[in-house]
C-alpha cells in the first residue's frame, strides 16, 4: 500500500490537522543514503516533517527544509513538491551516536546549536520565500513547530516518529501537523492539545490505525471532516541539465582546471545517488558558456 497523507479541517473551521504515513519512502531514501541507525532515524522524520510542510503547498509550488547544526550529522535537506514528492540527504550518513536513556539521540546528531531554513519556490509569477530560524531543540518536530509560529505566525504542533527492526528496516515513520487557524476555537484547542500530550505511541498508533485512525484520535469528540488525501513518495529532480547547470556555477576558471587536472568531471546527485561523468568536451562547451557569461 502506497505511502499516504490525509488533510482534515474541524467542522468550526478553526483547526487543521495532517497526517501522514511515510514509511516505505523512509525505507528507499535511507537505503540509497545508507545512514547508521540514528541517522536512520533523524531522516526519517525529517522526510515525514518535509512531506507535510509540502502538503500546504498549492499546486506547482515546492519547498526545501534544510537543518544545519553542530553536530556530526553536519546537514539535513528534504525537498517536498506540491503533488506528494519528497526527497531527502544528509551530509554524513554514517554518523552515530549513542542513545541516552533509550532514546534516539537525534538532537546531539544534529547538534544543538544551529538554523533551520525553509525555501519555498512558489511557482509561475509567486516570488521565492526564505525563512530561517535558530534551532530550539534540535528535535525536528518541535523545530518545525517553532518555525511555523515565528516566521508564518501559525501556532501549530508537529508530531513525529520513526521505528526500525532488528534488521535495520524501517517499519513505521509518520507523523502529525495541528495547526490554529484564525477563528479557532479554545476550547477544542485545548481538548486536542491534550489528546496530543496523552498520546503514548505515535509510531503504534499510525501502524494500527494508518493516518485517518491518528487523525480520529487527536479530534476525538470534536466534529470534523477529510478534505482530501494523497499518494507521497520518493522522486528526485536531477538530470543532467542540472549537474551542467550546477557546474557552470562553478566559473570559468575552476572548470579548465577541472578539465586539465582531471580529464573530465563526475558528479553524484545528492539525493539518489546517481553519478554524471561529463568529459573534456563536454566541459569544453561548459567553459565556452562560463566564460561567455562573464564577459571573457
């Protein structure tokens, strides 16, 4: 059964909740990044936090979380498109960490003193948006959290989980997005913020129950209704128009060095893990280009 997230609204109109389950990406992007097991772990909420960041996309639009702390993972970055395509990488993917106290240590992996920003391209005719805050907790979840208030002034929880077997494998990775919308109620605000304080296994429930079952949970006795749901999963956007384009960066200069001392260039797509070998022909017309652009 595909991976899935599921949008519903209180019948007052005040209260938005997503939820989504997202194992089977977890399980492909962390075997293509081959992360230790807390990587394993600080991924895959990353990527479950990244697939309901994209769901308040409108169509066509895309945003790109990327947490960069002083711990040994160094970097996270998952791009989400509105249409349920989620990608992920880290910048050291075997970094680990003992637990403490039999918990994942995910906020000494990232490190507690850092920035997440979020980048949003907006599509044909939207202006491209940044926001960037300091980590408060290093915990993704309550990062997001914070973000969402601070930067888009939308109180919101964010709720997420990730579980593996003795083998490695992800079994369940998922999680939640409550978020206030201006005529919400307090009373029902208090009743799921309660709901959210009293839940003992998100990770259990979402394996039990799926998406629409953590979503009855959090709204309880308070009316609502799914607005809609839909398939997430793993796509990246590399291509070779984007490595050339990724190069030409690069400048004039430090491609005929690349040329000269190297033959050619191979470059890795971060996210998939595919490799581009361009040779001296090739970085021959990249150069002619560079060099075009910068007046040379």
């Amino acid at each position: 059964m595909a991976d899935q997230i599921v949008r519903a609204l209180c019948l007052s109109g005040g209260i938005r909740v997503l939820v989504c389950n997202a194992t089977l990406l977890a399980r492909e992007i962390c075997e293509l990044q081959q992360t230790s097991a807390t990587a394993s772990i600080v991924l895959s909420r990353g990527l479950a936090g990244g697939a309901l960041m994209g769901a308040l996309l409108k169509g066509g639009q895309r945003t790109a979380l990327k947490f960069e702390g002083n711990g040994p993972l160094r970097k996270m970055i998952v791009e989400a498109d509105s249409d349920g395509a989620v990608r992920g990488c880290v910048g050291n993917p075997a970094a680990e960490l003992e637990a403490i106290n039999g918990k994942w240590n995910v906020a000494g992996l990232i490190g507690r003193a850092g920035f997440l920003t979020v980048s949003k391209d907006l599509g044909a005719g939207g202006q491209p948006y940044q926001g960037v805050v300091q980590l408060v907790s290093s915990e993704i979840g309550e990062d997001l959290a914070y973000y969402l208030a601070d930067s888009e002034q939308t109180p919101s929880a964010v709720g997420l989980s990730a579980v593996f077997d003795e083998n490695g494998l992800i079994t369940v990775c998922g999680g939640f997005l409550v978020q206030a919308l201006p005529k919400a109620d307090d009373g029902e605000l208090e009743k799921i913020m309660a709901k959210i304080a009293g839940l003992e296994s998100l990770s259990g429930l979402l394996q039990s129950e799926g998406a629409e079952g953590v979503i009855r949970e959090l709204f309880d006795d308070i009316p609502y209704t799914i607005l809609e749901s839909h398939d997430i999963f793993f796509r990246c956007g590399c291509g070779l128009e984007k490595v050339e384009r990724a190069l030409l960066t690069l400048g004039g200069e430090e491609l005929l060095d690349m040329r000269d001392k190297e033959n050619g260039a191979e470059v890795t797509c971060e996210f998939c893990r595919k490799s581009y070998s361009l040779g001296i022909d090739e970085l021959d017309k990249l150069i002619h280009l560079a060099s075009g652009k910068s007046g040379c």
